[in-house]
C-alpha cells in the first residue's frame, strides 16, 4: 500500500521534518469526524497529580488550550471554579462538550485566543504545545494570564512496550507509514525542555520546572486499533487503504487486553507578579 500525503498530511511533515511549529493544528482529513472518535478511545489519559503541581487555588480559572476530547478537561473541572477550553477543530471540540458540559468550550487557536487580557489563573496545554509553539503563541498566552499566573504544559512519551506485545502490528504499520522522516510513526511526540531554553524562557517568566509521572493505560483490542488509527498519518489515509490496513492491524491482535506505561512529562512555570 502507498501512503497517499494530502493537505493535512503535509502540514503535518512539514512541522515534523523542519523542526518549526505548525501556526494552526489541521485535523487529519481521510477519517474526517470519526477520528475524534479514535483519539477519545485510544490515547492516554493524564495523571490526576498533574492537575495539582502549578499550586493553584479551586476557585481558579484555568484555560484548556488544545483541548482535544477533553482527557484533562475532565480532570480541571472538578479541581477548580471556572475552566474554559479552547480548541480548534470542531468535530473534536464536539467530543469535549458531551464529555465535560460544564467546561466553556469555544473556538479559537494557540496564536489567537479568545479571551481578555488577564482573565486566567492559569493555561495548561496537553500533548498539543509543540502544534503552536511559537513567540506569537507564548505571546498570547502571556496576555491571558494574570500576574503570576501558571503555564503547564504536559506531554505523554512511552516508557516501554505493549503488554501482550503488539510488535507485529507496530512492525506492520512501520513499514506501510511514512518513511524518510525525523520522527517516529507510532509515537506521540514528547519534546525535552530544558530550564534556560525552553520556550518560556523569555522576560516576565520564571525559570521552568519540570516533573515526570507514570501514568498507565489499559486498552481492549478494539482501543488499541484506535491508538493506531488516532495516528495523524493513519487518520489521513483515505478509507479504501485506512480500513484495510486497520483490518491488518486487528489480525494480528489477539489479546483481549492490552498494557501500556507512559510517562507524562510536565513542564511548569509563572508569569511575574
């Protein structure tokens, strides 16, 4: 099977191979609407400590930017009075809303925020800053935040294999994926930031803190083709090669359930009082 590299699919390359950000997320366009499904199924979670280490108060109003389905959405709102959530893309923004109705869902990106100036205690962003990671995007964020408020930003990398193996799946879809790339087909992305180089190490910002935390997922079969499908490169195949090769991947798992431990990486700071 060729895989065919469409709109979504280039931007996405493009970001990865040039080592820039992406101004706007794009979701993957073969899938269309059913990939939020896939992402809300098989991606992990976040720990619930994560929602603690900025040190902020519950009655906090906390911005979710990138929010995705919701996975830590759902761990803000119980934790603190007001949270917000702001992500672009409206199938999945449509996930978030039926998961958490309580959170304030809007429209909006990491470059143009929908808010006024301070009006957060904080912004958390979950396995989606490196999608708006740039000067006008931590420029935003600073004009959202009020004085000392929070930056969070958090990111799950693998910290060992599937359990039962799924080597022969992931072998498969290595070897249909993308080649020739500066990334890893079936992983998530997870940058390493350093205190002093980071991309909040500018004026009016204190010095980053960082904390790693297992966090372990468990997935029925069905969830793992999910994890599989939830891949930007997958979800971008058109549905005469996405199904089959998914059906390929299913053959070849034959668990009813899998284990996988993640650690979550999580990188906070502060804007001066």
């Amino acid at each position: 099977m060729v895989v065919r590299v469409t709109g979504s699919t280039i931007a996405w390359l493009v970001v990865m191979l040039s080592g820039g950000m992406a101004e706007t997320w794009a979701m993957p366009t073969g899938s269309g609407d059913r990939w939020p499904e896939d992402y809300e199924r098989g991606r992990p979670g976040w720990p619930p400590e994560v929602v603690g280490l900025p040190g902020l108060p519950p009655t906090a109003t906390v911005l979710d930017l990138g929010a995705g389905t919701g996975k830590l959405t759902r761990l803000l709102v119980p934790a603190f009075r007001r949270v917000i959530a702001v992500e672009p893309a409206d199938a999945m923004r449509r996930v978030l809303e039926t998961i958490c109705p309580e959170a304030e869902a809007l429209p909006g990106t990491g470059q143009e925020i929908p808010l006024a100036e301070a009006s957060v205690d904080a912004v958390f962003a979950a396995q989606s800053f490196h999608w708006f990671e740039d000067e006008r995007a931590v420029a935003e964020i600073a004009r959202v935040l009020r004085p000392g408020g929070a930056v969070a930003l958090m990111f799950n990398a693998p910290a060992g294999s599937w359990e039962p193996s799924a080597a022969a799946a992931e072998k498969l879809l290595t070897e249909r994926g993308p080649t020739e790339v500066s990334y890893i087909p079936l992983d998530l992305g997870a940058p390493d930031y350093a205190a002093d180089d980071g991309p909040f190490a500018v004026p009016g910002f204190e010095a980053l803190k960082e904390t790693r935390l297992q966090n372990p997922q468990t997935l029925d079969r069905e969830g793992l083709v999910a994890f599989y499908a939830s891949m930007g490169w997958v979800g971008d195949l058109p549905d005469s090669e996405r199904m089959p090769l998914l059906d390929d991947v299913r053959s070849l798992l034959a668990a009813p359930v899998y284990r996988r431990l993640w650690e979550t990486r999580v990188y906070w700071t502060r804007r001066g009082a």
